[in-house]
C-alpha cells in the first residue's frame, strides 16, 4: 500500500513509499507500532507519528509477528539474488 507521506529507512536513508504491515491487526493502513521492513536494506522498522525508527526484532513480543518478519526478510533478500539491480 502506497504511504501518504514519504518517509525514510533510519537504517540507510531509503525513502520509502509503500509499506507492508506486519500487526497483530488486519489493518491495511499502517499506525505507529505496527512493523515493517526497509525494502532498499531489510532493515526491521517499526512506525511512528513522524515516520519509522529502527526495531529490535528480539524486543518483538508477538512471536508470530517475529516469525513474519523474519520469513518477509528471508523472501526479499531472495528476490534481491534474483533480481539484478533491484535497488
């Protein structure tokens, strides 16, 4: 889903306009405390007011929230290797 600001990865500086949320809602729109990753660095982000900080993903309570993250990581880092220049 496309954001309705632009806001960037803490992590590299990527500005990031879409997101996929990983809740323990089934929200489509994205509110702060709800995760993500950075598509540009599949650094893990949780989202803010002002726009993500970075999340430590063992401080992840929901263990099926942590899984998802994990296996969404796991999967670009996969496209990453097959798609050159993805970046």
């Amino acid at each position: 889903m496309r954001l309705p600001i632009k806001r960037f990865c803490p992590h590299c500086g990527k500005k990031l306009d879409a997101a996929l949320p990983v809740s323990d809602t089934t929200e489509l729109q994205p509110k702060p405390g709800d995760y993500t990753l950075c598509f540009g660095c599949c650094g893990y982000l949780e989202f803010t007011e002002a726009g993500f900080k970075k999340l430590n993903i063992n401080k992840v309570k929901n263990v099926q929230n942590r899984i998802e993250l994990k296996q969404l990581r796991q999967y670009i880092k996969r496209l990453y290797t097959k798609i050159p220049n993805i970046h």
